[in-house]
C-alpha cells in the first residue's frame, strides 16, 4: 500500500475515535434537535451507537474521495465494506461481552468503538489494494452499501421495530427513549 493511502488510513482511524466520542454528545448538546438525532445516538440502544462510526466514516469518505483521486474506483467499495465490518464488530464485542458479565460497562463500550474503528480503516485498506477501478457492478454495489445504513437510521431513528438490537440495555421494553 502506498503511503499516501496508509497515512490517510492512520489519519481516519484517530479521527473516527474523536469524531464518534464528540459525536455521542452531539444530541444532548443541541437540546434534542430531532435532526441532530438522525446523526447522532438518541438513546443508549446499540443500534443508535452504530451512528458514531457511521457518520464520522462517511465523512471520511468523502475527504478520501478528494484526498485519494487515484482511488476513487476502489474507495466506496473500501469503505463500505470497511463501514459495514467495523460496525458487526461493534456489535460482536457488545453482545459477547454483555452476555458473559449480564450488564455493559463503559470501558468495554469504548474498546468496541476503537475496535470498530480500527476494523474499519483494516478491512478498507485491505480492499484498497485492490486493482483500480472495481468492475462497474462492485462500485455500484460499495456505494449502495455506503448509503444503505444512512437510510435505515434515518427510518428507525424516532421509528424502531421492537427488537433487542433498538432496546436500551437493561430496559425490557423495545422502545428506544
């Protein structure tokens, strides 16, 4: 992998840690802004602290599509699946631990963030060594993938279903407030 690449990785991986820890805040700070609530957690739900890797990556995507033009055929895909990877590790690590111990700790909560963070920017640097550009279908695909998430919690933000994944933890409603 070229420096160039690698440095904007390294770069993306700290300020997806920052991003997504001011972004946990953001909510709150905006005296429940119902828009700030489309970007940013609205409850303590696992689902709603996906958004803290989510927005911050799709930022860093777009700085990628201006800072890595040489990669622009590849990055999408790169950074979806990366996106995608990072937040299944999120939950791996919430619900495996959670499951051991019976309750979340703040500690393990922000090891699975870095965690996710860091699976992120490893899965895309690893897609990003592919040939480039990406076969026309696998682009399009990594952009569909990239805006998927973006859809569905914009739809299940102030609309869950009432499933455990949009349950706050130690609550045994399924409602997210």
């Amino acid at each position: 992998m070229d420096k160039k690449t690698r440095n904007f990785l390294a770069a993306g991986f700290v300020f997806l840690c920052i991003a997504g820890c001011l972004l946990h805040f953001f909510y709150d700070f905006t005296g429940k802004d119902p828009l700030a609530g489309l970007i940013s957690p609205v409850s303590e739900s696992p689902w709603e602290h996906l958004k803290l890797l989510y927005f911050p990556a799709l930022l860093m995507t777009a700085a990628g599509w201006l800072i890595l033009r040489e990669k622009r055929g590849t990055l999408p895909a790169a950074m979806s699946a990366g996106v995608w990877a990072g937040m299944f590790t999120i939950l791996d690590i919430f619900y495996f631990y959670t499951g051991v111990l019976g309750r979340h700790l703040l500690a393990m909560d922000l090891f699975s963030f870095a965690a996710g963070a860091a699976v992120t920017c490893l899965v895309a640097a690893r897609v990003l060594r592919r040939p480039n550009p990406l076969p026309a279908p696998v682009f399009r695909a990594g952009v569909g993938f990239l805006i998927l998430p973006l859809l569905l919690f914009f739809l299940f933000t102030y609309d869950a279903p009432p499933i455990a994944l949009f349950s706050v933890p130690g609550r045994t409603a399924a409602a997210p407030f």
